[in-house]
C-alpha cells in the first residue's frame, strides 16, 4: 500500500459546526480517516481581523501537518474565505475551503440564476460568498440573508419545533419571494435545520449543504492522484480541540452524527 | 452648586445591553448626566479570563475617570462579577455593580425563599449569582436557568412574537414548576423580553430587573453623599464606543428606549 495513501486527512473549524462536514466525509469517504482539529480556544472566527484568522489558519495547519495528513479541508466559513489562498500556496498538500464547491454546486444546479445564500452576519459581511459568485457566475441574482437565531437553535437541539419553523419563516418568506431556486446553506450549522428550512422554502428551492459538494470533491481529488485509501474499511476519526465549551459532547454528537470518541485536548499556538 | 454634584455618572458594559440600565437611570434620575462606555471592540466579556475582564475593566473605569465622573456603575455582568471588589476598592469614587442591587432585591421581595435566575451561559457558569445569594440568605432554594436564545432575540427585535414566547415557555416552564416566587433577569438584554417572561411566568412571580435597585441605590447614594445634581433637568447623556457593531444603531435605541445621540468612537486601551 503506499504510504500516502495510508494517511489521514485533516479538517479544521473554530468550533464543533466543522463535524457536519466531518459527517459527510464520513459518509462519502468512509474508508478515510479524519483528524479533525476544533479550535475552540479562539472560537468564533467571525468577528477576528483577517490577520489574526490567518495566523490562528496557519496554527491550525500546522497542528494537523504534524499528524501526517495527506489533504486539508477548511471546515470553515471565516477560514475559507480569509486564509484558503495563501493555505493552498504555501502547504505541500491539496488544501479544499467549503465555499468553493458550494458555489460551484448553486451554479450547477439553478435553472433560473437566482441564487440565496444563508449565513452568519459575519460570513455575510465578508462578502465571500458574494464575491464568489460574482465571479463563478457574474449573470446570475444573488440574495444574501443573515440568519443568526439559527446557530443557538443548532446548538440547543431545537431543530424541528415550532420555534425553529417559526425563525425559519422569518428569515426565509423573504428570500422565497425572490423566487430564487437554490439556497446556499452557508453556515456549518445550519444542516441541522435543513428539515425546517426545506419546509419553508418548498420542493421547488434546492438546498446546497456545502459539505457534501466539499466531500465530492475531496473525493474525486484523491482519487485522481491516487491517495484515495485503498481498501474498504469504517475508517477511525481524530477529534483534537483546543478547548471545550459548554454540552460539548451533546452538541459534537449532534453534529457528527455518531459518538465522539478519541477526543484529545491539545495546544495549538 | 457643588462642582462634584455637576458631575456625571460613568457606566460602562462590554456591549450595548448595559444600555437597558441606563434606560432606568434616565427614569429614575432624570437630572444626572451619564457617560456610558461600551467596550464593543472587545465584547463579550463572558467568554474572557477572570484577568483579562479585569483589565479590561479597569481600562473602561480609567477612561470614564477621565471624564470627570462622580460615581461608576458597571453594567455588565462579567465584568461585575469578577471586577467589582477591586474597582471599588481601587477607585476614588462610589462603585455600583448591577448583581448586589438584584440579589438584594430578590432577598427583600421573596416570600417562599425560592428564587430563580436566568442569565447567560457564561453568567450562570461564573456562579456569581449564586455565590452572592447564598452570602445574602443561604436559608432560601435557587434555581439557575441559562436562556441562550433571549440575547439573539433581544437583537433581533423579536420580543413579543410567537417565536419568544414560545422560547421563554421552553426556558421558564422547567423553572415554573419549581414554584419560584422570584425571578433575577441576570443579563442586561432580558428586559426587553419582559412581557413574555411575565406572560409565561404569571402574576404570582416577582420579577427583578436589576437596572431598578441599581437606579435605586445609585440615587440613594448621591443624595446620602449630598452630590446628586441639584436642580430640576432633563440631562445629556454621552455614549463612547470602542467599536461599532451591527444594527448598532437600532439595537441601541431598543434597548436605550431613546434616540441615540452623542455618540463618539473612542480608543480605551
């Protein structure tokens, strides 16, 4: 078996919402094993400077280059969007961001070029996914709505009483009159609420979670260089955190959607 | 007139919900003059160590020093808990924090010694609550309930909707059957969910919202030191900001309850 192969991917966010991406890994790519870094210490992201999201980017590369991965995935919004060029320049590895081929998917799959994006304030903000688009696809509407009652519901576990539908209604009526046929989920949480968010939105309105296009991709990436793990096996998956919050096993197991085993915390200057 | 008793009256938060307490102080001492500081470059203080909100602290009461004031009021939970006793102790002027003023609220108002208090995370977590009521009256029964979604839907505008009341119901109907007389609003943001934490509470539970004792004994104060300000006015109020956030303007108003004027940018070190 060559060595390369042999070897585990990586996958970092500032907090738990990365194991939803993790999730479809695990699902898509179940032969591979993941060392999953959740920098909890410096969570959220968000509201850093761009330097400062580099710095704690690179760190966080770093930390997982040491435990031999052969790929990166950027499990993060923040992340994706400020440190995934200079990542990918300068690591030895592919390096994949979970805005890329979440944008990529809306463009391939909208019919009628009217395109929404849902999001954190902070990710909205950045204008990632705005720019994104503007440059994948320049013809095509884009609505952006930041919907930021949906990551306490995620991480409360409120996910299909009236009280999610009910904040689903208010922030996506608006979009649906848009009449936009795609809607990018562009908040590793929001998954969780994906029941809900179909509900109001319709049959009619695809839903992008970006984890899966990101798993796709990841896939067909180490296929094509032949590292993809040769032999069919349930992987092991890695959890290493800088820290731990509050419910952090409820909330990571809601999540991964299986029990948070190997969890280690370690230091990541 | 005295030129201590023209002075104003400091009060600083990490963020804008100390903004409901100046909202009381502006109904109950229409006369004095208030400069409030909200550090919002560095909010939230909940999630920082004990030494950092300290500092912090410490950095909010030497720039409100600085502009003459005649007594402090710290409006921000974090910052009350870990930071009081030093600032008091540190400070050549009267300090008022907001936990005292509701604990002993909550103590004097209590039939049945059984007190409830919601607050954040974070608040709950740092147990100052619970440490002060079990100095004040340890004969009485408490009950700690985190509210996570109330701060979001305070921000939001979202108070008096289907959607916060059915979160208090989730929230409260656990502490209701506890059969507390007494409810502490521990978060600076909760006011503004009042009606539906009343509605779902009933009539039999009191509710403390510490900005009124801390009003309160900030007026007792000034007029027991002979420096309240002594002729009939309505007063100026200044606000400084270290940063400004989202909505900051309507979110401010919301929770000021007036227009916000008089606002300066400013750098606290």
């Amino acid at each position: 078996m060559p060595s390369v192969a042999s070897r585990p991917v990586g996958v970092f966010d500032s907090g738990l919402g990365g194991l939803t991406v993790v999730r479809q890994l695990r699902r898509m790519l179940p032969e591979e094993e993941i060392h999953y870094l959740g920098d909890l210490a410096h969570l959220p992201y968000g509201t850093k400077s761009a330097g400062e999201i580099r710095r704690r980017s690179f760190g966080c590369a770093r930390y997982l280059m040491r435990q031999g991965i052969k790929a990166l995935v950027i499990a993060c919004n923040s992340a994706s969007s400020v440190a995934y060029e200079s990542l990918r320049r300068n690591l030895p590895i592919p390096v994949l961001n979970v805005i890329i081929p979440a944008v990529e998917e809306a463009v391939a799959v909208t019919r009628n070029y009217r395109i929404g994006v849902i999001a954190t304030y902070a990710t909205i903000e950045s204008r990632s996914y705005a720019k994104m688009l503007e440059r994948r696809c320049p013809e095509a509407s884009y609505f952006m709505k930041p919907c930021p009652l949906f990551v306490p519901l995620a991480e409360e576990g409120w996910l299909e009483c009236p009280i999610a539908s009910g904040t689903a209604r208010n922030y996506l009526l608006p979009l649906k009159k848009k009449r936009i046929d795609t809607l990018i989920l562009g908040c590793t949480h929001y998954p969780l609420l994906q029941k809900v968010i179909a509900d109001v939105m319709g049959a009619g309105v695809r839903l992008v979670d970006s984890a899966i296009p990101t798993a796709q991709r990841l896939k067909a990436l180490l296929k094509g260089k032949g590292i993809y793990y040769p032999e069919s096996r349930r992987a092991p998956i890695r959890i290493h955190v800088t820290d731990y919050v509050r419910n952090f096993t409820r909330i990571g197991e809601a999540f991964l959607g299986e029990e948070l085993k190997n969890v280690r915390l370690v230091k990541v200057p």
